[in-house]
C-alpha cells in the first residue's frame, strides 16, 4: 500500500486501520451524515448498529448494512425455526 495516503477516507477503506486514516473516515461520515440530514450527535444514537436504523431512523450506510445484516439474521433463524418444527411433525 505504498501508494496509499494515509489520513484519508480511501485508505480507510483500502482497509487500513491506522488512528490518521480510522480518525479521517470517521470525519468523512460525519460530513456525509450531515449532508443526509442526520444529526451528527444524537443521544444514545450508535452507527452500524440495528437500533440506529430502527429506534433512530438513522439512513447512514452503516446503519442500513446493519439493518440489512439483522433482517438476514433474523430471517435466517425463522427458516431454520420452520425447518426444525416441520421435522418435528413429520417425526410424529
Ligand atoms: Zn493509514
Ligand atoms: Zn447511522
């Protein structure tokens, strides 16, 4: 990654996680967040977080991949849930 500038959004997501680059993608959210509308500090508010995306209606990517990642959990657990029960009746 020599030709990575650290200190910028990019080499965050180039995945560095060094305090220049993890400090300037957070600023870089921040700036987008507030470009969404999004208040930029709201109590208890914790991005890439379900209840962000549900409790604070929080549209920041990391919210909704949180949200993505929770609904695929969830529906991933009914399934398994539906499975194990139809078993059960067959097994009778
Ligand atoms: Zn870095
Ligand atoms: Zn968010």
């Amino acid at each position: 990654m020599s030709a990575v500038k650290h200190g910028t959004p990019y080499a965050y997501n180039k995945g560095c996680r060094c305090a220049n680059c993890t400090e300037a993608k957070r600023v870089a959210h921040a700036k987008y967040r507030r470009s969404l509308g999004i208040p930029e500090r709201k109590l208890g508010l914790e991005h890439g977080t379900q209840a962000g995306y549900t409790n604070h209606r929080c549209r920041c990517d990391e919210c909704k991949d949180a949200q993505r990642r929770a609904v695929a959990e969830y529906r991933a657990i009914r399934a398994a849930n539906v499975a194990r029960a139809r078993d059960m009746g067959l097994a009778k």
